[in-house]
C-alpha cells in the first residue's frame, strides 16, 4: 500500500497542493472512517469512471496505516 500513498502524495507534490493536502488529512481524519463507508457506497457509480485512481483513494481512507503513510510523505516533502 506503500505505492498508492507516495503516487498520491507524489501528485499533489507536483501540483504544488502538498501543504492544503496535509491540512485536509488532519482536519478530516476524525471523518476518515465515515469517508471509507460512502466510497464503499459510492463504488458502483464512480468506480468505471476513475478506474485505478479511486482504488488507490478507497484504499487509503480504509487503512490507518496508508493514511499516516501519506501525510508522512507530506510532511518530507515540506522538509525537503
């Protein structure tokens, strides 16, 4: 799950959203279960429509451990 977390965090690096990103984990991570749940409610319609990419999104809300993963990856990249 390593790789789903840095690919997005790479993405929001190179869009410049890496700290506005970090804000919204923290802020929403008391949501973060409610938030797995409506994607799991939400798959038959945005599923065919963002493929690999909402995978990689319903896999890291469903995880602690993939969520703290990307933050960390947030956090060194504002580090750097």
């Amino acid at each position: 799950m390593r790789a789903a977390s840095e690919s997005i965090g790479e993405a929001l690096r190179r869009r410049g959203l890496a700290a506005p990103a970090r804000l919204l984990l923290d802020a929403h991570r008391p949501l973060r279960p409610l938030l797995a749940e409506a994607g799991v409610f939400l798959w038959p319609i945005l599923g065919p429509l963002f493929g690999r990419r909402y995978q990689a999104v319903q896999d890291l809300l469903e995880r602690d451990c993939t969520y703290d993963q990307l933050i960390d990856s947030l956090d060194d990249a504002e580090h750097r």
